[in-house]
C-alpha cells in the first residue's frame, strides 16, 4: 500500500509551516533572553521553544515514516487540547474573572511574536494536521504497523 497522497501533501505543508515560522520563533526567543525586566525566561517558555524547534521535526519524520503510535497522540491531544480550553473560558466566564490565557498560550504568542504571517502560518499548520484524520491516512497507518510487526515476528 503506497502512503496516500493527503499524508505526503500534508506533511510536506507542515514541514513549509515549520520552516517559515522558524525564523520568527528565533528571532522572538534571541530577543526575550537579551530584554531586561519585561522578557521572563520560564521554563514554558523554553519548553515551548524546545518542542518547536527540536521535537517537531522528530513528529514530522515519525509521521513519513508512519509510527502510527505520534498519529495516535497527535489526533488525541488536538481535540482534548481544545475541551481543556473550553473548560478553562467557561470556568474564567463562570466566575467572572478576566480573560487570561494560560502559560503556554503566552509562550506561544511571546514565541511566535503575533506577527500575522506567523499566524497564518501556523493556521494552515493546524489545517495540515487534520489530515491525519482521514480514513485513507488511519488504513495506512495500520497497514504500516501490520507490516511492521510481520517483520519483526519474522525475524524471531
């Protein structure tokens, strides 16, 4: 079965996604560390940063190669991702309190700078990473993880 051509599609505009919001993310990273007072160095922030740069590229390849465990990850964290923070605004809605985003929102926004093409960029990202929701993707996967394992009780 050869890897269907909304996968390959897909991970080819996430890894344009990657490349052209890099540039930005150096850039907002290099000059909170060099500000004074105002730029706050947390460990959000650096994880943030750190899952950007180092371990996307890793769920990217994982994903060509067909892992279907980082498939399964990634189409359980966007929607629970998504309840935590509907749950969050109801709960701040709720008790009347200000419209604060999280930690890890504002890491990604110091990150990303809320330079528009940015976003955008990073939109069309997130529209790429459906595509993993697709059943011609999810039969690929699992024929890759069938194969995978045939190997492996082949070589015993």
């Amino acid at each position: 079965m050869k890897r269907p051509i909304e996968l390959t599609i897909g991970l080819v505009v996430l890894l344009i996604e990657y490349l052209a919001v890099m540039p930005q993310y150096l850039v907002s990273f290099f000059r909170m560390i060099s500000a004074n007072g105002e730029g706050k160095i947390t460990a959000i922030l650096v994880w943030s940063f750190v899952a950007f740069v180092a371990i996307r590229p890793i769920i990217l390849y994982l994903l060509w190669r067909g892992t279907s465990w980082v498939r399964t990850w990634v189409i359980w964290i966007i929607p629970v991702s998504f309840v935590l923070s509907l749950f969050e605004r109801l709960r701040k809605g709720a008790t009347g309190g200000a419209d604060n985003p999280s930690q890890a929102t504002q890491a990604i926004n110091h990150l990303s700078g809320q330079n528009h093409v940015t976003q955008v960029a990073l939109l069309i990202g997130f529209l790429a990473l459906l595509v993993l929701y697709s059943p011609r993707v999810s039969a690929w996967f699992k024929f890759e993880k069938e194969r995978r394992a045939q190997r492996s009780n082949g070589n015993v």
